[in-house]
C-alpha cells in the first residue's frame, strides 16, 4: 500500500480548477454582492463541515466562533486602523478561545452530548452579553459595542499597508473567494497529512487510537481550534460585507443554520457543506423577498425532506448516483459488445 | 533473570463498595507469556485496564510500574508510548476504514517513515491480502479479531496485553491464532485473558487464576488447572 492509499483526503485537481474558473469568472455574468455572502457563508460551513464530518465532533454553537471574528475585525478596525491586523486578530481571537474552550471539553473527557450543550450555551452567553453591552461604558479602546444595534461604520477591509485604499464590491467578492478556496485548500491538506488521518481515525474510535498512542484530546482541541478559527475569518469577512455587526452573529438561528447547511450538503464531505450552505443559503435569500412564508418553517421542511430522502445529504449521493450511472454504462457497453460478438459468430456460421 | 516489564503493587480498583480488583500483586518478565484466567467478573478486565489507564477517575490505590516506572496516573496514550499494544476484550477497529487505513494508522505513529512497508508486510503475515482494501465493518468477526492483532503488531510493541483473543476464532482460526502469539512472544512480553481453556493450554503459558478480584493462584498449566481451589470456583470438578 502507498500512503495514497489512504483513500480520504485526496483533492481532485481537475475539478478544483474548473470550480475556481467558474468561481472566478462570475462577475463577468452576476453581480456580486449575494455571491459574496454566499462564499463566505460556504465558508462557515466548510469549518464545521471539517470538524464534524472528520473530526466527529458536533458543535451546536459555533456561531461563537463567527460572532467573535466578527466582533473582533470590528473592534480592532476601529482601534487599529490599518484592516491586516485586524484581519488576522480575528482569526486568532476565534481560534485562541475555541483552543481554550476545547482544551477544557476534551481533556475533561466530556460526551458528545455535554459538549453540544457547552458550545451552545457559550454562544448564548455570548449572544445575551453582547445585546447588554448598550451604553457608554460598554467601549473597547475607540469602539463601543452598542448593545443591540451592533458596531456599524468601521473601517472595512484596505489594501495591505494601504489604509486608504479599500476593498469592496467585486475586488471583495474576489478577496472572499480566495479565502473560501484557501480554507479548501487547507482542509485538504489537514486531511491528506497524518494529524487529519488520526482526525478520521478518532471519529472513527476514539478509544482505538488511544490505545495506538494518539494523544486524543490534544488532536481534538487543535481540530476545535483551527475550525474556530476558519469560524471566525468567515465571521470577519461577513462583518465587511454587511460592514454592521450585532448580536444576531451568535443567535441560535446562525447556529442552527450551519448545522443544516452540512447536513443538507454532507457530512463527511468538504465539498458538501459548502453546496449545503449556497444551496440553502440561496433559498433563504429568495424568501427573504417574500413575506408570505415563514422562512424558518421552509428550512425546516428542507431538512426533514433531506434527512428522510436523502440521509447522507446532496454531495454523497451525487458521488453516488454518479458511481452508478458509470456502472450502468459500463454494463451497456459489455451488453453491446457481447450481442455484437454473438451477431459476428451467426454470420459466421 | 530477565527484567520485570510489568508489575503492580497492591492493586486495588472499586466501583461504589465493590472491589474489582483487590490488593493484586502482580508482576511478568521480559518476553514472557502469561495467561489471566478466571470466572466472569473476577476482576481480570478491570486489571486489564488499570494496567493501561483506562480507569481513569475510578477509585484505585496502589502501584502500576511499567519497566520499573510508576505509570498509575499516567493517561492512556502516554502509556501506550511506552511500547505497548492491547487488542480489547470486543474488537475495537474503525469500522468505517479499510484494513490497510486501520493498520497504517498503527505503523504511522510509531515509523511514520516505513508505516507503508509495515502494513505490506503485516498484511502478508495475516494473509490478509485479498481483504485488504476492503472495510472493516464488512468483516466477519474472526477477521476483524485479526485486525486487531494487527493493529497490534504494526506498533512493534515489546509488551502485548490481549483480551479474549479466542472469543468467537473458530478451530482453524485458534491454530493460527496460537502460531501468531507465539511469533509475537519472540520479541514481546504478553498477557492473554481467555475463558477458553483448550485455547489457554494450546499456549502453554505460566497462568495466573482470579477470583473475586485477587489472584487465587498461579503457576503452570498443569499444577493450576489441577488446582483443588481452580476447579471449584472455576473449572468444576470434571474438567482436567
């Protein structure tokens, strides 16, 4: 056996360059801005999708980690000016919190269930502290965190080193996509390397590869922390797109939206939670426009319907339908060779 | 006399009032076989387990040394490291990885450089060659016992803890079984716990008997499983 063998994890090149060439020559046939919210909504999606689908761990709060980043790019922007540091701020802070938050979870030996519970009570604390944070007093260095109504007006994404030259519409959707395509691209290789092979080991016996030697908690709590953090840039990049952020970042909808998004596209898929998320998120935006339906009613109908016809979501079956769809040609073609050969005996004869 | 790898020093485990294990004094040597046997509940798994940890946050007292280094606290994986293998009393293998993905996880922690030379030949030795690619929850039972072993074997460890082993091998599966312990023991020491008596005479290992959470007796194959005190809480009187 090759190392290759391990058959998760690989990228398919020619398919990643087909989506990045479509990704990149949108513009010239859309607008941008819903694309944008889009691809950073995939994003979102592509950080819970590797933690839960790889990693089998299950956040039911990881909003927190979006809100955070976006609270952060935010709040830095304001004090600091200059939207690098930011930028990065906002991935860290995510990351540092998450790394602490599951250091505590999975050195602690907590079950699947408590650890559901801890995420999503950490994102309600996080919602209900920042909807009290109206008032003067609530002010990080130059920035006030505004209660309910949220920070707007923050400086938004520049040009590195060159704070007067901001980034917005279709560069920014441009900036977005290559994130997106980035936070892919470091998937892949997490999964392709031995740390995300133990990931997929662990999800798959936790107890197993202890007793292999793999130090369990610690691999868990850097897979916790790197999603936080791709949570988190997702998180900043949405904080520059509505260019406003309020609580509403760590609601309970935004965390039960994600969960469905990964169910909706595939668990145990990179490529899944990302069309789960554009999938659903497309739809939510047309509803958006109506007033006639409650939009929450309609995803949850989706994701009845999806979990009852399609239980391992749209990218499993895809590959799926697609496996059989060649098996069945390859079966015609074999039919029709041998009806041929049969056909050439007779004339023979 | 060769080294003691293992050894414990008044033992004891319990779960509310019970005592699982109680005050076992315990010890093996480098490369040697020995055989845990004894009635359900005995204490031989929990033993088992509080040998590598997996007992952490139960109430214990007393010492576990692993080549002369006190390990009682140490968690799981850290005592792993130390160079030991355990196959569980159920098959404990990620189900939804093939057998080559399951043993190179093994062979990879500890020869991540010759992890793919390892499975080749851990494959070979298990002639499970046909089977390879395929997943492990496909797998009948017996097979999926081997890939444990396996597991085992592709960590190069120089002490081998197995529960049940025999547990659901059928006669053939037991000659082998028996040939790959012994392949095994040529490098490693081994604890074997097994309920089934011709497997743990096939061995002709030292064999140690618990009951009621303490070491009843110990000696060899034949003085123990002659042994008045054995055949009453465990053979019965007819067996020989």
């Amino acid at each position: 056996m090759t190392r290759s063998g391990f058959g998760i994890g690989r990228i398919r090149w020619n398919w990643f360059a087909a989506f990045s060439g479509l990704l990149v020559l949108l513009p010239l046939a859309s607008e941008t801005n819903t694309p944008t919210l889009l691809a950073i909504w995939a994003l979102f999606a592509l950080s819970l999708g590797l933690m839960w689908g790889y990693a089998g761990i299950l956040s039911f709060g990881h909003a927190a980690y979006f809100g955070l980043g976006a609270y952060t790019y935010a709040i830095a922007s304001f004090n600091i000016g200059e939207s690098t540091g930011p930028l990065c701020l906002a991935i860290l802070v995510p990351m540092v919190v998450a790394a602490i938050i599951g250091a505590m979870m999975f050195y602690g030996r907590i079950s699947d269930v408590y650890l559901g519970v801890i995420t999503l009570v950490v994102t309600l604390i996080l919602n209900r502290f920042m909807n009290a944070t109206a008032g003067d007093a609530y002010r990080i260095g130059n920035a006030r965190l505004g209660g309910f109504n949220g920070i707007p007006a923050f400086p938004i994404l520049n040009l590195p080193g060159e704070p007067d030259v901001q980034i917005f519409g279709t560069p920014y959707y441009y900036v977005v996509v290559a994130c997106l395509l980035g936070g892919y691209l470091l998937a892949r290789f997490i999964l392709s390397s031995s740390f995300g092979r133990a990931l997929i080991g662990i999800r798959e016996n936790e107890l197993r590869m202890e007793l292999l030697g793999y130090n369990v908690p610690a691999l868990k709590t850097a897979i916790f922390a790197i999603c936080g953090g791709l949570a988190g840039l997702a998180g900043a990049l949405f904080a520059n797109w509505a260019e406003i952020v309020t609580p509403s970042v760590f609601s309970l909808g935004q965390s039960a939206e994600v969960i469905i998004w990964v169910i909706v596209g595939g668990v145990g898929t990179l490529v899944g939670p990302m069309i789960g998320a554009v999938l659903l998120g497309t739809l939510k935006i047309m509803l958006g426009m109506q007033t006639s339906i409650d939009n929450s009613l309609v995803l949850g109908a989706i994701l009845i319907l999806v979990v009852l016809l399609i239980p391992r979501g749209f990218a499993p079956a895809f590959v799926a339908w697609r496996g059989r769809l060649l098996q069945l040609q390859a079966y015609r073609r074999h039919a029709r060779g041998t009806t041929r050969r049969r056909l050439h005996l007779k004339e023979a004869e | 006399m060769s080294e003691v790898v293992v050894e414990t020093r008044d033992l004891s485990v319990h779960f509310g009032g019970v005592f699982a294990v109680n005050g076992v004094n315990f010890s093996l040597r480098e490369r040697e076989l020995r055989c845990l046997i004894g009635p359900n509940g005995a204490g031989k798994s929990t033993f088992f387990k509080s040998i590598t940890g997996q007992l952490q946050g139960a109430e214990s007292s007393g010492q576990v040394l692993i080549r002369g280094e006190e390990v009682t606290t140490w968690p799981t994986y850290r005592i792993m490291r130390l160079g030991i293998g355990v196959k569980t009393q159920v098959p404990s293998v990620m189900n939804g990885l093939t057998i080559e993905e399951n043993l190179w996880l093994s062979a990879s922690r500890t020869n991540p450089d010759a992890a793919d030379a390892i499975v080749e030949e851990i494959v070979a030795e298990l002639t499970l060659q046909s089977i390879a690619r395929r997943q492990v929850r496909e797998l009948a039972h017996g097979q999926r016992q081997l890939v444990e072993i396996g597991l085992v074997l592709a960590n190069k460890p120089w002490l081998v803890l197995l529960d049940e082993p025999a547990a659901g091998v059928t006669g053939q599966e037991m000659q082998r079984l028996v040939a790959i312990i012994r392949r095994i023991n040529r490098t490693a020491a081994l604890i074997v716990v097994d309920h089934d008596m011709h497997f743990v005479r096939m061995l002709e290992a030292r064999i140690t008997v618990f009951n009621q959470g303490a070491i009843l007796v110990e000696g060899s194959a034949d003085s123990v499983l002659n042994d008045v005190r054995v055949r009453e809480v465990y053979l019965g009187n007819r067996a020989r």
